[in-house]
C-alpha cells in the first residue's frame, strides 16, 4: 500500500472513531453532535488537502522516475499552481533537458565514432568485461578472415575459424598483455604492429586490441638499411679484391726467378690466393644483386614454359639424389606480364632452395627418398593463378614465420640469407602475394598468387 493510502486510511480510522463517540452522545446533547460532526467532517477534508498537498513532491518525483526508467528525456512535467512544486517541477525539467542533450551527444559521439572505426583501416578488435568479443571492424575482419564474432573469446574465434582464418596471428593476440606492443608476422611474410589496453567503461575496465599492417614500412626501412650496408662493404671489399688482383698479377713476374720445384709451389699458391679473391668478388656481387636490382621490364611470357626450363634443368641433379621433380597440376594458362630474367631467377632460387631442403632430409635419415611438386592453376572462385612449389622436407615446421623474409636470416649452413630476400624484392615488384609456410601435410608450401 501506497504511503499515500496509509495516510488516507489513518484519517478516516480516526474521524470514524470520532464519529462514533460523538454519535453516543446524540440523545442527550444533539446540538452538540451535529456541531462535532461538522468539526469533523471540516477536520477530515482538511486532513485529506493537506495529504495531498504534503504529498504531491512524491508524485512529480514518481513522474520524474518513470521518465528516467523509460529513458524519456524528450518529455517534460507540467508545472503547478503552487509555487514551491512549481519550482520543484523546475527543477526536474532542467534535468530532464541535460540529459537530453548529454544523451544526445553521446549519440552523436558513438555515431562518429562508429563510422571511423569502419573507416579507418587499422584493425580493431574491442572485448566486453568478460573477455568476450564486442566489436570488430571492418579492417579487422578482412585482416582475420572472420565474420561472425559477437560473443566470442579469442580461444574460441581460433577454434571456430581454424580451418580459414589467420590463426597464427589470433594466438599471437592471445598472449599479448594489457599495456604490451609487439611486432608479429604471418604466413605471406606481412608484418603487424600490435598493442593490448584498456579504458574504463562504468568503472570497469575492458581491454581493446589494434593492429597495424607495417610491412611497407618495415621493408623500406629494412631494405634502406641493408643497401647502404652492402654499398659501403661492397666498396671496401672491391677496392680491396682490386688491389690484392693487381699484385698477385705483379708477383707471378717473378715465378721465374725461382728454382723449378719453388716456381711450382709459388704459382700454387698465388693462383689458390687468386682464386678465393675473386670468389670473394662473387660473394659481395651476389648481394649487391638485390641492391641494384632494376625495375622489371614486363612482356608477356609463359610461365608454364619458364617452369618447364627449370624442371629440364634440375631433373638429372634430382634423379642422383633420389628426388621426384615434376608437375602435380600444369592448366594452360595465358601469357602473363613480368620480367623473364628476374622471374626465372626467383624461381631458380625457390626451386634450388626446395632441393637441397630435401637433400638435407634425406641425409639426415628424416626420409628415404623425396619430392619437390609444381602446381600451376587458376583458382574456379577468385580467377587467381595460383603457382605452388611444394617439397616434402617439411623443415620449416618451428621456423617462425616472421624471419623468413628477414634480410640475412638463413637456416641453412652456410646460407647467406639473400635468396628469400631477393625473391619477395621481385614478387614484390611484380605485385605478387606470397607465402612460404608448413602446409601441415608434412610438406613446406611456397605458393604465388597471380591476381587475374
């Protein structure tokens, strides 16, 4: 019951005891109980006016809530004759109008803020107070091949996308704390910029991931630091072969001057000299390569048949070291637009890479005989050519991925680190995506990918 009721009821309790009293008197003095009665009916309308009056704050201050529970903050309270209420009413409508406005402006911040979300092509990724996914935008959904992620936590977006989305990088996400940035890469050698924080919602904090693509920026500066590297080495190390050929040159004048058995050992010696001077002439040409690579000059070629080149080429090599080198899929395709010597050369590079990986399995007891694969297709959905160089040596499998592309980084002995180096500078150049990775079907997979 209503405080109002309450009151109400108390009144007429009171004045109908009163009545009654007074009623029992009504034979001996009725002249007095009709005056009492008046009293009392006086009393009780009066009681009634001033409940109301006391009361009415509480109605507008019901009025008021029912605005605020329905979160009708256009509406207003009309005012009343009192001026006390009225100033009450006053009051509440000054409130009413703030936070419309707030609200309003909120509106308009959340709408922006909205649209730049989608527009901006940093990923975004916001999670609720449960760790759960609340947002991601557009960026974000094309950067993890995921759509449907309302509800989701990061463990359970792996588990649901496995098969189709970029998983390497959502478990790299999983581990990333609040406040922390880190540099990860995926499976095509593309590098991201990722940070973890937080900001107060409610007074609860709630974590938020943003990711930035930096493979351009990372190359350029990577590729500005290894030129002026190999041009200042390349420089010493010529002026240096240079001038150690020159003198070499000059004491061959005096083998003979010498007896017959020291001329032998004397021009041994110098030509052995001779030699590693100029194979440390190579060794510096061979970076300087990547340095002073030119832009591609485009035609048309078959690719089909540059491929057919590299397989005659390696074919005996492959059948003395017990490896199958053929074709798995070979669809014929139209001529293509790229430069042939710089084409041929990446692909030499990815092929010879692809055998001695085996090679090395081999001799390493991981596997009796191996394969090297050519898969050239288009793809039925997307009209990509899809050029895949497949090898079964599987030794790529706890490499990470992020240091494949790196300049200088190798895994094999001896291995200089330039051959990837110089086959993402041409596919780069060509405008081709790349990527080198563990398949997970015990092969490594080095896939191009032609846009039609």
């Amino acid at each position: 019951m209503s405080l109002k009721r309450r009151l109400l009821v108390y009144l007429f309790l009171i004045h109908g005891i009163f009545l009654v009293l007074a009623f029992s008197f009504y034979l001996s003095q009725p002249l007095l109980i009709v005056c009492l009665e008046l009293g009392l009916a006086c009393s009780l309308a009066l009681g009634i006016y001033l409940v109301n009056k006391v009361l009415q704050p509480l109605d507008f201050a019901q009025q008021f809530h029912d605005l605020l529970q329905d979160e009708n903050y256009a509406s207003r309270i009309k005012p009343d004759s009192n001026q006390e209420i009225n100033e009450l009413v006053l009051l509440f409508n000054r409130m009413l109008e703030a936070l419309y406005k707030e609200r309003l402006e909120l509106g308009e911040q959340r709408g922006f803020l909205d649209r730049l979300l989608e527009a901006t092509p940093t990923a975004v990724i916001v999670f609720d107070f449960d760790g759960k996914i609340s947002l991601l935008n557009a960026s974000a959904q094309n950067l993890l091949d995921v759509t449907e992620t309302a509800g989701l936590s990061l463990p359970q977006l792996i588990q649901k996308y496995e098969a189709t989305s970029n998983t390497e990088l959502l478990q790299q996400l999983q581990q990333l704390l609040p406040g922390e940035s880190a540099v990860y890469g995926d499976t095509e050698g593309r590098r991201y910029r990722c940070q973890r924080n937080q900001f107060t919602d409610r007074g609860f904090k709630r974590d938020f991931v943003l990711i930035d693509e930096i493979t351009a920026e990372l190359a350029s500066s990577e590729k500005a630091t290894y030129e002026k590297l190999i041009r200042v080495l390349a420089h010493e190390v010529n002026n240096t072969v240079a001038a150690t050929g020159s003198v070499l040159e000059s004491l061959l004048f005096y083998s003979g001057q010498l007896q017959a058995e020291d001329s032998h050992d004397f021009v041994t010696a110098i030509a052995a000299v001779r030699k590693r001077n100029g194979n440390l002439g190579e060794f510096i040409e061979r970076f300087t390569r990547v340095v002073k690579m030119p832009e591609p000059e485009l035609k048309a070629h078959d690719l089909a048949a540059m491929l057919d080149g590299i397989i005659y080429l390696y074919r005996q090599q492959c059948n003395e070291l017990g490896i199958s080198f053929n074709w798995v899929v070979r669809e014929d395709l139209p001529l293509q637009m790229l430069d042939a010597p710089l084409m041929e050369q990446a692909l030499l590079n990815i092929v010879k890479n692809a055998i001695e990986a085996v090679e090395t399995s081999i001799k390493l007891g991981l596997q009796q005989a191996g394969y090297v694969k050519l898969e050239l297709r288009r793809d039925a959905d997307t009209r990509a050519i899809l050029l895949s160089i497949r090898d079964s040596a599987n030794l790529l499998s706890n490499v990470p991925h992020g240091q494949l592309f790196t300049p200088f980084f190798t895994t094999k002995k001896g291995g200089q680190g330039i051959g990837l180096m110089f086959v993402r500078e041409v596919l780069n150049r060509h405008g081709y995506s790349h990527k080198l990775m563990a398949n997970g079907e015990g092969e490594t997979s080095f896939d191009i990918l032609i846009e039609g």
